[in-house]
C-alpha cells in the first residue's frame, strides 16, 4: 500500500480501517498496488465522512478493479458504500 499526500491512516476508525486492509488484502493479490490519496485530509462535500475519520479515497485500479470492489462489498455487506467517482474510488463506513 502506498500513502499520498501524508495522510494518516492509523487515526482512522477501526471500521474503515478493517475495510482499508481487506481492500489492500486483494489488490495484493491480484498484483496492483493500493494507492490511498485521501483519508482525513484533502477537500470533499459538505456532509463527507472523511473529516468523521470513516471513509477513505484511492487511485482507479485498472483490469481486475471490477472484481476487488465487487469482493469487498461483498464482505464488507451494507454498511459500507465503496463508490467509483471520476478519478478515485470512495470507500466510507456508513451504518444505515
Ligand atoms: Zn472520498
């Protein structure tokens, strides 16, 4: 895994930090480096999770994108929203 922008990703919560690891368990295996951009910091809406410490943004992964996401919201099930947005991935810990 590969941190940008001097992000913290231990003063995460430990809900999305579980989801941080498990995305990082697949992109591992699959041979892609996970490359966070955005825990904490960075510029996001209003109502955003990041400055709660519950969400976490990533670089698109190419080919085997589709199937990590997929596996990861399979485990992760409802109270996760892992969203594709123009330019990054949004993973969020979100209990409906
Ligand atoms: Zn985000």
């Amino acid at each position: 895994m590969k941190i940008l922008n001097n992000q913290e990703i231990e003063n995460l919560r430990p809900e999305i930090l579980i989801a941080l690891r498990l995305f990082d368990y697949f992109c591992s295996a699959e041979g892609y480096l996970l490359q966070v951009t955005w825990t904490t910091g960075g510029k996001h809406g209003k109502r955003s999770l990041h400055p709660k410490r519950r969400a976490f943004d990533a670089l698109p992964l190419a080919k085997a994108g589709a199937y990590i996401i997929a596996a990861c919201r399979q485990i992760l099930g409802p109270d996760y929203d892992i969203v594709e947005e123009k330019g990054h991935i949004h993973v969020e810990w979100d209990p409906k």
